[in-house]
C-alpha cells in the first residue's frame, strides 16, 4: 500500500518527465522540414508510384504541364484537395510553407529546377552563387537567351561591370531588359546575387596564379 510520501515522490517524478517531454514536442513541431522531408512523410504515400492517378515523381511530361501553374496555383490545389488527394495531403501537420517544398522536390526531381521556399521560421542558409545560377540564372544566361551574357563570357560581362559590381547587382535586384527583378527568384537576397553573379563572370577561368 502506497502512503502518502510515496504518492507525492511519484506525482514529482510525473511532472517532472511531462515538463521533459512537453518542450521536445513543442520543438518538433516548430522545426520545418524541407521538400523532400515532406515527400517522405505525405506525398511519397501516391506520388512515389502514381497512385489513385497521382502524377508520378520522374514523369518529366506529367510534371511539365503541371508546373505551368505555377508554385501558388500547385499549393492551392494542395491545400484545398484534389480528385482522390486529400487536403493538406492527409497531413494537417504541414505548414503551407512545407507544402510549397514538397511540390518543388517533386518537380525539380521531375526535371524541374524551382527553388524551394524559404524558412519563416529558421534563418536561412545562403546558397552559393553556383547553386543559384544553375536553378535560375541558367535559364537565360546558359545560351544568352534575350541578349543575356553568358556564363564564363568575360568580353561580354567586363563592359557590364565598369560601374562596379555592386551597381550591377543593383540592376539585377531592380531588373532591367528582359530580365524580371532579382531574376525572377524573388527569395535570392542581394548577397546571394552578388555571388550568383560573380560565379557567372569567373566561370571557367583560370586563376593567374595558376595559369602557365
């Protein structure tokens, strides 16, 4: 029989175990995942096998069309539901904002190249000028396409850069010709572009230092 001391040692011991556990579930749930975290834990469930007519992870041609809607209009019809797919795709524990990086891992996994949004919660991870160019600069820079210069094209780039290079980021923030403001990536910050377009300047160059 339990006395009264006892009670109160194990009642201490149940406090002190829930005040334990409570601060790592919270800290679960505030912790975002990113696309593919989202793909295996929700979406995977369909979209890994094309389930219930689920567009297929890898069908280059099914996610093409699709992401001519876009990020947004993707998202809408994820969080309200569609056909056989469940709002929130059965997973109410997704931020819109994880929903939005479940959808650009399937369609960069898809031959898509989207950049997944970033963290609201989390300070986020600058990415380096390679990384951007090749999700976003390349769309146009790659072939200079609308009379953009070429990445590694130094002829092209040196006249541009007469101003200084920060007056050339500032061009590429404000947007200029054919070439939408901040590249049409609207979550690259002024740093990140400044890399983007450093890495695009010296792509393919030697270093003197190393040059014979």
């Amino acid at each position: 029989m339990l006395t009264n001391i006892d009670k109160r040692q194990m009642l201490v011991t149940t406090l002190a175990l829930a005040a334990l556990i409570v601060p790592q579930v919270a800290v679960a749930q505030t912790k975002e995942r990113s696309g593919k975290e989202v793909v295996e834990a929700a979406c995977g469930n369909c979209h890994v096998k094309g389930e219930n007519g689920a567009p297929k992870i890898g069908d280059q041609k099914a996610w093409s069309n699709l992401s001519k809607r876009g990020l947004s209009g993707l998202t809408d019809s994820a969080l309200a539901g569609i056909r056989k797919m469940p709002p929130h795709g059965a997973n109410l524990t997704l931020t819109d904002t994880e929903i939005k990086r479940g959808i650009s891992y399937m369609v960069n996994q898809s031959g898509g190249n989207w950049i997944e949004p970033a963290s609201r919660t989390a300070k986020p991870v600058p990415r380096t000028g390679q990384q951007i160019v090749d999700a976003q600069c390349v769309k146009c820079h790659e072939k200079g396409t609308g009379g953009a210069p070429k990445i590694g094209d130094r002829d092209a780039w040196i006249p541009r850069l007469k101003s200084g290079l920060d007056s050339l980021v500032q061009s590429a923030v404000n947007g200029h010709g054919g070439m939408p403001p901040r590249g049409g990536a609207a979550n690259l910050s002024d740093a990140e572009l400044k890399d983007a377009i450093t890495y695009m300047v010296n792509k393919g160059r030697v270093p003197e230092s190393t040059a014979k």
